[in-house]
C-alpha cells in the first residue's frame, strides 16, 4: 500500500449562494485545489464525488459525470465516481478515493464534494436532511432528523448531567471559531445566552444548536506521497481512513448516548496509526446538533463519556485549550451543505497542519483528525491525517 | 494486485414486485448471494450497494446503511458504501468492490445492487430517469430520456443505414433469450412485426423498443481468488473492470452514433486482458432501447462500425449465434431496476461460465462481458470475467 497525500485543496464559501448553481460550485472548488496543487486538469487519473442529494435538491442524479465534465475531465474520459452516506459522502468520497491510490489504482485524483441545498424550501429540506434516517420506522411515524438528534439530547442530559449551559457553549465557540474563518457561512459571535434563548425546535434543541442549511463545494487534490513533492513542499498526509456502520434507525441501539459506530472507526484509526487521542493536535468533529460535538469528543477519546459537556464548558476545546475542535466553526458556523462537509473538514486539517490556518492557527499543528457521521451514527468516517516525516 | 472472484450470485424475479418493499428485496437477493457462496454474514468484511435514486423512487438516502442493517451486517459495524453513476449504478458497485480486494483492504465483500421504481406513477419515474441525463441543457428543455436515445437512433438510421427491422430484431430476440429466464420480467416472445407497431413513444422509437420499469434486487459475494476455493469449486474470475465517461449532454459529444465511453472502457478491457472481441464467448449489454444494444455490439467491437443492426438481423447475436448478446433478455426482457441491472448482467455472466445457464447455456463458455450505461453514455463500465485457469 503506497502513502497518500493532499496536496491542494479549495472551497467556495458556504452559505446561501443565490448566484452560484451546482455546477458553478464545483467548477470554482475545483479549479482552486488544482491551482493549488500546481496541477493541470490532463494530470487527472479520476474523479470522486461526494453528494446526498442532488437527485431531490435539484433534481440531478449521476453528478459524477457532470462534475466531470464541467471541470473539464471529460476530455480525456477519466473514471467519476459519486458515493453518498447521508451527511458522511463527502469523507466517503476522500475514503474512496483513498483506496484507490493506496492500491496503485489511480495516481492523481480529485474529490469533490458538494450540495446545492437553499434552491427549495426549509420544508423540503427537513425532509430530504431526514431521508437518510429510517423511512419506514423513523419517518413515516414524524421523526424529524432534529428530533432525533433530541432524543439522544435528552437522554444525556438524563444519564450524564448535561445541560442546556454546556450544549450552549458548544455553539458560540464554534462561532467564535467561524468568525476568524473567511469562508464561514456565519462570521459574527454569538453568546451562550443567545443560544439558550433562540427557538425552540425539538426540546430540548434549540435553532442555534443546529447547523444552518447551506450551499458549498469543496475539493481536494490527492497522489502519492512519493508523487507529491514534484508539486508541493508542504504535502499533507492522510495517514488512515476508518469507516464504520450501526443500525438505520436509532432505535435498535443498545444505547443513544453513544455513536458505537464513531467509537470502532476511531479504535481502527488509532490502531493502524499507533496514535492516541492524546496526539491528535486539532479535530474537526460532526456538530450538525450541539449534542453531536458532545458524543464526537467523547466517543473520539478526547474527553471522558459523559464529560463532553463540562469539557466544552471549561474550554478545553476552545483556540488555546486542550484540544481545539472546529476550528473552521464546523458544521455549526462554517455551514453544512452536506456532501462538501466532510471535504470542507479535511481541507481545514490540512490548512491547520500546513500552517496556514490565519487568525485561527493551532500552533505546532503536526497530527489532525476529522470525523464525519451519516444519519443518526448510521455512518461514521475518521480519517487522521499529519505532516509527513 | 490480487485476482479476484465472483463465488456466490443471487437476484430477485425482475417485475413489479408489490408485495415486496426495497429492503425485502435487499434481503431476499443477499441471501440468496450469501447462500449460495457458503459464507455467514460474519464473514463479510465491507458492502458496496449500487442504486440510482431510492432518494426519489421511496425518499430514502443513505440506503448503504439500511442494507447493511437489513441484511445482518450493522451488528459487525461494517463498512458500507453507496455508488451511483445512473444506469452504470450496479456495474460501479461491482468495480468498487473489485479495487478494494484487488488491493488487499478487504477480503470477503457484498456487493448489492437494487432499485423500487413501481411506487410511484410511470410520470415521475420518466422524470426521474432523465435526471441522469443533463437538467440544465436538455431536460429543462424538454427533452426526456427516449428522445435523447430517440435522436441516436434517427442518425443511426440517417448515417448508416440502420432500419425499423433492425431496431424490431432487437428487442424479438432479447425476449426470445428472456423466455427461457425464470426470473426475467418478460418470459414471452413477440415478433419484430409486434415491436414495429407498438405505440411511438419517441420517433423512432416505439414502445417495444424501450426497456420496462421494474423493481429488483442482484447481488454477488467476491473475494481474492486464492481465498475462492474454499468456498466453491466453480469460481468465476472477473479479469479487469474498466471504466470511462463523457460529457454529461449528448449534444456536447461529436458523435451522437457511437459512445466514445463504450469505446475507451472496451480499449482499455482488452489490453489489459490481452482479449480481443472475437475471444469474448457471451455478452450482456445495456439494452435499455434497441438503439442502445446496436451501437454497443459495435463499439465493443463485435460488429463493424454501422453495422450492428444488420449483424443482429442475421441472427449472428442470437443464442447459437456467433456471440450471442443479452442471453438474459437483457434490460428489454429480464427488466431493468436500474440500480441492479449492472449486477444482475454480471450474474448472468457468472451463470454461463458456471455452466449453469439451464436453457440459454452457451456451450462451453469460458470468456463473458458486460458493458453498463449511465445518462446517455456519460459513464459506461465494462467488466470482463473468465473461468480461471
């Protein structure tokens, strides 16, 4: 198996971008990494996509071919790929693409990830966000995606004493984090009050402990580490990509105020890397719902089961403290259009670990880890990525 | 790179299935699968699910994770990843799963393929096929996806000759081959007469000459080939996938008469086999409009360049004839359920080279191909598999 680096990265803004279609997204992401990479499009051995929706948003399936095609590859016929787990496609599609050069497959591949979500309405998109929950036994009966994500809420605030004053703290410091992001859907800070005063969505979530609805696109550049240096001085390696399932439903787990799913994935990721959460330097972590950070930090090994909370609170993973987790803002305040979110992670990892990350620099960033969840915990990938030796 | 086999197939009756919802067929085509490769579901190391468009046929994303948990696997927490490439969808489940034994990151893998589109009405379902094709260009504009084939068809025609009588022996003989298939949609012959004068649906294309809609479901367990024999003594071989695609809108291209996809992905099949066309023993290809199944015996290079309607009227496809095509009754008769076409065609393959084919046995049959479309050749996937030596 070879060793696989990034070695460009680019992104749109996220947020509601009126002017931009999905195609004008993934052509403006996808000619930033390549600039950025110091690549021509002719170099391009493959493509993966990674996408929820289109075929709902906007009525488009088979964007691998589009993509493909508007970023000027289908001159030469490469292989485009699309893979889709709910809000997990876009680490899926780094995953893949990942396998594909480890194996010698492919030598130098691009991913994109990208959803076009703001063209329809707020209702609409609660229900194709939902779609990647169980239809017929979570759905059909009026479970939302947020009154899932409550449920697993209220039952840790129940077993662990977590507390509205601790969901609270998670999303004004990913705001906090957001408003030194330039690329950032939302770039102002917001209070721990703010958020435990803003409306009620499903008890005991609020509307400023979800994650906005969002347009975006995001896209890397990856070869071989052995390739990379004929491009870059600065290759950021990924180092594992780990991948685990649970049941559709939320229901059928022993427990919900865990993401077993996230918990294998990490083990396998540690494992493979001899790395412990000790050694990660900066993350970014699945914050769809305040209470998604809580269980990540958790099930991830940075904090205590059932301390998340408190270890939030104490700023453990602030800028400056412990641990910083989304420091782009995360889903929370960078946005979320779901397919471009896990791309969006990595690139913030590698921006960190190059050194570039501006006004919200980790110091000495060396080793950084993403992890991306589908559904209710359904799908959860980790990818760790370090600067190479 | 490690050769890999197919060691165990099984599918769903293609037709429409009522009774059976899309995880029952899931189920039903998995176990099947699994049984009859002899392996436990304890065994299986990751699941690839091919499907187009279960977010609009049953509003249900994310369908890797339902399967997974369906068919037995959530409670190993197995990796599980959803492909899409249109009607390419089944064939990319197979060639993901192939790169990732081939290289060694799993061992036993799943591969699914599945689609429901009988629950909704024959509008939404036309709708939801064109939006493979491209929505900004072409459907927007009126166009659906048989009249884009519709357009090939009439230059085919224009350009080369080919008639109304050819286009007819095409679907005559692919329901011939489905007859003698007990789990094809349509086990009935028609005349070429009956095609000639079935409705228009799109000039030239009458309705005889498109493909069904059709629930199904297909599926194959694979792992390395060393590793095969210690659960079947009749391993088939999948000697390479290869993989192209095009622009997403037909008008982009130079030629609306060939698929410059089929073109590249059987170029690069045949090198890296060392086969040439007149080496292939049997051939499933994407017949989702008689045009479809012309232009793909020629671009595969088993008829001349415009001469594919001829060669098919003189019987030279046929069961008996000199490579017999869609042996299945190919989408045309066994169904086409979209997300399952590409694995139901590689199991037909398996099928023949077992020797297990019952009344559509190709004798002695040791080399198959398939060739799966998506859009309007925007991606097209060619897989070929032998009996290994």
């Amino acid at each position: 198996m070879r060793r696989v680096a990034i070695i460009g990265v680019g992104m749109t803004e996220f947020g509601e971008l009126w002017d931009l279609s999905f195609r004008d997204m993934g052509i403006r992401a996808g000619f930033e990494a390549l600039n950025d990479a110091n690549v021509t499009s002719d170099q391009i051995d493959a493509l993966y996509v990674g996408n929820m929706s289109a075929g709902r948003f906007i009525e488009q399936e088979h964007v691998s071919a589009l993509i493909a095609d508007y970023a000027g590859f289908a001159k030469n016929h490469i292989p485009s790929t699309r893979v889709e787990a709910g809000g997990a496609s876009g680490a899926l599609a780094i995953r893949e693409a990942f396998l594909a050069i480890a194996s010698g497959i492919h030598d130098i591949v691009v991913v994109g990830g990208a959803e076009k979500m703001t063209d329809i309405s707020d209702i609409e998109v609660n229900a194709i966000q939902s779609s990647a929950a169980d239809q017929e036994w979570e759905t059909i009966f009026g479970a939302t995606y947020p009154s899932l994500f409550a449920l697993m809420a209220s039952r840790h605030m129940h077993e662990y004493g977590t507390t509205r004053e601790m969901l609270s703290a998670v999303a004004a410091k990913n705001h906090k984090h957001g408003s030194l992001n330039p690329k950032a859907q939302f770039r102002r800070e917001i209070k721990p009050e703010d958020v435990s005063k803003s409306p009620m969505v499903s008890s005991p979530l609020r509307m400023l402990d979800c994650a906005p609805i969002s347009d975006g696109a995001a896209a890397v550049v990856m070869c071989p580490l052995e390739m990379a240096k004929r491009f870059t001085d600065r290759p950021v390696e990924i180092l594992t990509t780990a991948m685990a399932s649970d049941t559709l439903a939320l229901g059928q787990r022993k427990s919900i105020t865990e993401m077993m799913a996230t918990k294998i994935a990490a083990k396998k990721a540690y494992e493979r890397t001899g790395l412990k959460p000790s050694d990660i330097d900066v993350a970014e972590v699945h914050d769809n719902f305040t209470i998604t950070e809580i269980m990540a930090i958790e099930d991830l090994g940075f904090a205590p089961k059932g301390e998340g909370g408190r270890f939030t609170l104490e700023g453990k993973t602030t800028l400056g403290g412990e641990i910083p987790v989304n420091t782009s803002g995360g889903l929370k305040a960078r946005g979320d259009p779901i397919g471009a979110t896990g791309v969006a992670q990595v690139i913030e990892i590698v921006q960190q670990l190059r050194g570039e990350a501006g006004k919200r620099q980790v110091p000495d960033a060396r080793i950084g880890l993403t992890q991306n969840v589908g559904g209710t915990g359904s799908t959860v990938i980790v990818h760790i990525l370090g600067v190479p030796e």
